[in-house]
C-alpha cells in the first residue's frame, strides 16, 4: 500500500515537473502583464455564468455519490451525501491519484453511516465509472460530429478514423445499458462481484456523467474571450482530452497538463487568454472548493473526536453499580 500511495505521488509530481518544462518553453515571451490584462477582460457576466457552471458541475457530482448508494440499496441524507461527494472530489482533484484519495474520505464517511469496507470500495468503483462513463459518451459524440478536434493533437489520423472511433465508442455505451436492460450476470474478480445496476439508474448515469464533464468545461469556454473562439463543441472536445489526462497523470491539481493541452489544441486563440481561463477553472472548480472542503473535514473529525468521548465513560467501574442490601 505505502509503494502504491508514494509511486502514484512520483508519478504525479513528475508530470507536473515535465508539464512545466514545456510550458516554460512554449511561454517564452507571455508576460505577467499580458495574463493580467486577459483576466480582467473576463466580463462580470462570464465570471457569473464561470459560477453556475461551477456549481451545475458539483451538483452532478453528488448525484454520483446519490446513484451509488441507490445501487446498494443504502439510505442516507441528501445533505450527507452532498456533502461528502463534495469534500471527496474537492479533495482528490487537486490532491491527485483521485480513486485513491477518495476512497480514503468516503472510507471515512460512509463507514461512519454503517457502510462496510466492501460497500464502500462498490460506491467508489461505481462513482469512476460513471464518470468514465461520460467521458466515453461525450467522446463518441465529440469525435462523431466534430472530427477535426482529435485533428488538434493527432495530425495522422484522417477523419473518417475519429468518425469510427466515435461509433466504436457509444457502441461500448450501448452494450453497457444492453447488459443492464438484459441483467448479464455480475463479473467476478475473486471474491468480489461487480452487479450490473438497473435500468433506470444506468439511465441516470448517462445523464448525470456528461452533465458533469460539460459543466465543468463549460466554465472554461465562458472563461475564454470570443475572439478566436472555435465554438463550445471544440472547446468541450480539447477539455475531454485535457482533463483525461491530467486525471491519468496524477499530477495535483492536474498543474501544467491542463494548460498544455489546451495551448497545444488552441493554437489560434492567445496563450495569455487560455491561461486565464485555466485560472478562472482552477479557482473556481479546484482552490475555492478546496478551502471549503478542508472547513468540513476538520468539523466531521471534530464531530467524530467529540462523540468518541462521550462514548468512553471516564471511569471503567463507574458503569458498574453497587448493590447494598437493605
């Protein structure tokens, strides 16, 4: 466990180490200034729009956390629930090596609800896939009716190839909802079964991921001035492939991978405008979601170190009574 937690962390600062030896070279010449003059060009409008996106993205977020327990057959709060998948994904998105992290806090949570370790690492197992599944969709959807973004970061590939690619895509989706539709039977890793979910929760699940995934790149197309602009499908296209792969890098915060990959799938917009829009995401989806987290954190482990102490009689003989004889 401790090689696996540590390995993850080189991995990830690792990443950020490369990210930051491209970006230095591909922003030579970008002054302070010029970032500074794009920010402020942001409109109050688009900040506000930046902010409903924000919360439409940790609204479906928590929708996650609610399917999963559904699929277990396990009831708890919306408040709870809200809360918890909150602080996890504020957490494990600038944390990195997110399934870990977050297996931690939910771990926490939930087995404070009554959850076992085995539920617990179902619930986490099942939040992933939702969001890879909304990545796959949106993918399948991106590539199918705007084939030139993988054109962006992959020049040998003709057209025809992202169209396929797409197809191939949402025929994975489709199976997935045949198999629930069908109710294949469980796949099983040793002792572990994974149950394909009903139909309507699966149906829910393709809902919810992509609303998620296009909330929060939308904060960064709201971010970004329309002058170069290529339009919200191509944007949400390069914001798939940049956040998938600072999910994969394991980098915190996916620091340097996210602004990389867009600079490289934006040539024709500023790099001073885009990386004022990675700030706007990165403050708003990431930095302010984190301080709040930690807020909640340290209350649930107050709460949880005050009620152990009053679980503990402060004397072991005091719950004993004596009994005198008349």
């Amino acid at each position: 466990m401790q090689i696996k937690r540590y390995g993850w962390m080189v991995v990830g600062f690792g990443a950020v180490g490369f990210s930051a030896w491209l970006l230095y070279h591909e922003l030579q010449g970008l002054s302070l200034d010029e970032l500074w003059e794009s920010l402020v060009a942001i409109s109050g409008a688009s900040w506000l729009l930046c902010g409903l996106a924000t919360v439409a993205a940790y609204a479906a977020l928590a929708g996650y956390d609610h399917l999963a327990l559904r699929h277990l057959g396990r009831r708890i709060s919306w408040t709870y629930k809200t809360v918890t998948s909150f602080t996890t994904y504020a957490l494990s998105h600038n944390i990195g090596a997110s399934v870990f992290s977050g297996s931690i806090v939910r771990y926490r949570a939930y087995s404070a609800k009554g959850l076992s370790a085995a539920e617990v690492g179902v619930l986490v197992a099942f939040c992933s896939f939702t969001f890879v599944l909304g990545v796959i969709l949106l993918t399948g959807l991106v590539l199918i009716f705007q084939p030139n973004v993988a054109e962006r970061f992959i020049d040998v590939l003709p057209l025809e190839a992202s169209s396929l690619s797409g197809l191939f895509l949402l025929s994975l989706v489709g199976l997935y909802i045949l198999g629930s539709a069908l109710t294949f039977k469980p796949l099983r890793i040793g002792n572990f079964s994974i149950y394909y979910p009903r139909l309507s929760i699966a149906a829910w699940q393709l809902l919810i991921g992509p609303m998620e995934i296009v909330a929060a790149g939308a904060i960064v197309y709201f971010a970004l001035p329309e002058a170069g602009n290529p339009g919200f499908f191509t944007v949400m296209g390069i914001f798939l492939i940049a956040f998938s792969l600072a999910l994969l890098s394991h980098a915190p915060g996916g620091l340097g991978v996210l602004e990389i990959a867009f600079i490289t799938g934006l040539p024709e917009m500023d790099s001073a405008d885009i990386l004022a829009a990675l700030l706007v995401f990165r403050l708003l989806y990431l930095l302010l979601p984190l301080a709040a987290a930690l807020f909640v954190v340290l209350g649930f482990e107050r709460q949880q170190l005050q009620h152990d102490a009053r679980s503990v009689p402060l004397d072991p003989g005091s719950s004993q009574k004596s009994v005198h004889p008349l």
